[in-house]
C-alpha cells in the first residue's frame, strides 16, 4: 500500500523515502525461501519428500512469477498502477491470514 499512496499522503520528499523503504522491505522478504526450507525439513514425514516438495514449490513460483507481471501489467492499462499494487496487498493478507491456518505437529511429542 505504500508503494500506491505514498505519493498521494506524503509530501514528495517524504514519499520517496516511504517508497525507498518499501522496496527495502519488499527485497528482504527474499529470506522467505529459507524459512520453507526450513518448514517444510520441520513437517516431512519423511526426509526424501523435502526436495521433491521444494523443487516443486520453486517451479511454481516461476509459473507465478511469469504471468502476475503481465497480469499485472493488464490491470496497469486498464486502472493505474495504484490497482496493481492494492491487489498485491491483498494477495499478501489472504496469505498471511492463511498462514495462522497452519498446523505445525511436533513430530518429537510423544
């Protein structure tokens, strides 16, 4: 959301800095593919099931990460870049509410 209104709520020199500090944030989310690593080594019933899960989730991330931009880039053409970004955010909040959904079982309790 920052990425869309900042310009719109901050003066101009505010909003570069809101919009310099989005981008820091959004690329420091990268580590994310760490962490479902790690998750997914934590919940495998079975170690063998790790790369096969990991290789599958990496190829559905290219998929995705092909065709969100020229979607994206529909919606850009037709609203504003502004729509573009709200459904991202979206998109992240569907996630992260989805996310608490999670049942992490500890496969060590006895």
């Amino acid at each position: 959301m920052g990425y869309a209104f900042a310009s719109d709520i901050f003066p101009v020199g505010v909003a570069v800095v809101v919009t310099a500090a989005c981008y820091i944030i959004d690329n420091s989310l990268s580590s994310v593919e760490m962490a479902r690593s790690t998750y997914v080594r934590k919940i495998a019933d079975d170690p063998s099931d790790v790369v096969p899960t990991l290789s599958t989730g990496t190829s559905f991330d290219h998929v995705v990460s092909m065709t969100i931009p020229f979607l994206s880039g529909l919606i850009w053409a037709a609203t504003s870049y502004k729509m573009v970004f709200v459904l991202a955010s979206l998109i992240a909040v569907c996630n992260l509410l989805l996310s608490f959904k999670m049942d992490i079982k500890d496969k060590n309790a006895a």
